[in-house]
C-alpha cells in the first residue's frame, strides 16, 4: 500500500466527524424511502455512506407506533441529543457519529478510537465514556455492542488433557531460535498457525503474523493438511514482497512438513511447545482479532482468497496500542522506508 493510499483511508475517516444528516437530507431520505428506495440506493444519491443511512434510519424511527421514518420527528430527535449533549457538557453530537462510524465499520476498539482521535487533534475522548455510550445504546435497543470484539463471546472454563496430536522427533524448538528474535527489533521473524471454522469441515484459514511490526498474512486453505500449509505459505512468502527470515509455528502436525519449506526458501522454522499459546502471542493476539469476522464454529466453505485479503488489510490498518497507536503498516515503513505492501 502506497502512503498515498494511506492518506486516503485517514481522510476518510476524518471525514467520518462530519457526516451528520442535513435537515433537508433527513426530508430526502423520508421521500425516497415512502418511494421505496432502499437504504444503499438512497446513500449513492445523497453521496453518504450506506451505514449512515441505515443508521440514520434505525435511529430515528418511530418503533413505538408503526416504525416508520418521520423527517420531522428525526429531526426533533437529533436537535433533543444535541441539547442534551451541550446541556451535560458532552463532546458534540458528530463525535458520537464518528465514534459509531468506527465501531460499526471498521470494528476499531473504544480505547484505539479515543487515542486515534486525540492524535490527529479530532477530539479528547475517554474510552470509558465511549464504552459508556454503547451501553446506552444497547439500553435503547441499538447494536454497537455487537461490533465490540468481545460483544458476542462467553468465557469458557479451559482445561487441557494429554497431547493427542502427532509427534515429531527432532524438531526445531522454540528455546533454540536467534536471541535477536526475541528482542522485536528487525523485520522478518514470523508467526503461524491455523484458524478453524466449522467443527465437522476441513477449510480453515492460514495465518502469519511479523513479530516486530504486526503486518499479518491470511489464506484460505481447502483442508489443514502438510501439504496445503506448505503450498499456501510458499505462495503468501513470494508474493508478498515482504522479508521472511524465521517462522514460529504451532505445535500441529499441519506444519511438520517443515524441511521442505526450508528447503525451498531459506526460512529457518521453529516450534512452540504445546497448550503455551503466549509463546506466539503476536499470532494469538491476531487470531482474536480475526475471530470477529470469522467467528468459532461458523463455516469457512464459503469464505475466498479475496475476502481473507481485505480483512487482513483492514486489521493491519488498525492503530495498535503497542505501536504507539500506529498501524502496522505504518510501523513497517518506520523500520523498511521503501515499502510496497500488497496485503
């Protein structure tokens, strides 16, 4: 990804602080929709995001009588937030819609929203009161709470019994690996695994992710076998353009044909032990953060190369705490100034 594309998506969600509905938009969208346009259809008209749209309309209905959407009654509504929000010294009404831009759209958490917003100037904002204002929203029927990471997740007692997976004598371990891979100071240094959907299906997904800048490879694989590992990390390395000098996997048996990915690039493989998931924390962490949009027991047969692409730019679009708030892509042309990304 160029910088100037960078600088698009920045603007876009700049842009995201003053994409509240006009008055006279509120009464268009009223007329078109008693016409029967649907929401999308009505966004390309008025040049708005369909979401704003949607939302707009979810909002400002009237559910107490017969649902339908009311121009007036929308907008005596919005002015009633904005008095309340400047009567209680809240933050403007568009810093709450920006707010639910990111959580709804590009799945950000309350806490990179506030930072990310006070580092390019556009607000000073708590994540508790962001967190606040989606629990308000679930009170009044709203879903924000469904686009929070952990909005749909139960906690599970975990146990772990006997290591039923196969065992691979004379493998490389992880206690044995370069010390320079621990200290995260150059690029190349891999993470691996794989993502399971459906109990009772062989797709799944691939994932690696670089220690030191958090950039995160995806692919779809028909079924976790040595083989369709093998093939997917090798066409993820060479068409990647990004360096590859070392990859932590998992202890699974998908990953014991790691000789000949040696072989055929160089890369020097290691393994973590296993039930230590923190080991590769890196890969964990990402993993999580794709479970949002593939979440556990839901079937992959349906997800493509193409879906995996675009959920992985977007995750490594997303500012990280640990990097300062910086996304990863932004990290990597820290450490790598010439940098063309295709992920």
């Amino acid at each position: 990804m160029s910088r100037q594309t960078e600088g698009d998506h920045s603007g876009k969600r700049r842009s995201l602080l003053y994409s509240q509905l006009t008055e006279q938009e509120r009464y268009t969208v009223g007329v078109l929709k008693r016409q029967g346009m649907s929401g999308r259809s009505i966004a390309g008209l008025l040049g708005r995001s369909p979401s704003t749209i949607s939302r707009e309309i979810r909002r400002n209905a009237c559910h107490a009588t017969d649902g339908a959407y009311r121009p007036s009654k929308a907008q005596e509504r919005t002015n009633g937030r904005r008095r309340r929000s400047r009567r209680v010294r809240q933050h403007d009404v568009s810093v709450y819609e920006a707010i639910e831009g990111l959580l709804s759209e590009e799945q950000w958490s309350p806490e990179q929203i506030a930072r990310w917003l006070a580092l390019n100037d556009l607000a000073r904002i708590s994540h508790m009161t962001i967190y606040r204002h989606v629990r308000e929203d679930q009170r009044r029927g709203g879903s924000l709470r469904a686009s929070l990471r952990q909005g749909r997740k139960r906690r599970r007692k975990r146990t772990f019994g006997v290591e039923k997976r196969g065992r691979l004598q004379g493998k490389p371990m992880i206690d044995t690996r370069p010390e320079i891979i621990e200290t995260r100071s150059e690029p190349g240094h891999w993470e691996g695994d794989t993502v399971m959907g459906a109990v009772d299906e062989r797709d799944c997904l691939l994932t690696l992710v670089e220690r030191s800048t958090g950039i995160a490879l995806v692919a779809k694989l028909p079924q976790r076998t040595v083989t369709a590992v093998n093939r997917a990390t090798l066409k993820l390395v060479r068409e990647s353009g990004l360096p590859f000098k070392t990859i932590t996997w998992d202890n699974g048996t998908a990953f014991h044909g790691y000789r000949e990915l040696e072989q055929a690039t160089g890369i020097r493989c290691f393994f973590a032990y296993p039930h230590r998931p923190w080991q590769r924390g890196s890969n964990e962490n990402f993993n999580g953060l794709l479970r949002q949009y593939f979440p556990k027991r839901r079937s992959l047969a349906s997800a493509r190369q193409h879906h995996c692409d675009a959920i992985a730019h977007k995750l490594n679009s997303r500012p990280r705490k640990r990097y300062g708030y910086k996304t990863p892509i932004e990290r990597y042309e820290e450490l790598r100034p010439v940098l063309h990304l295709g992920c």
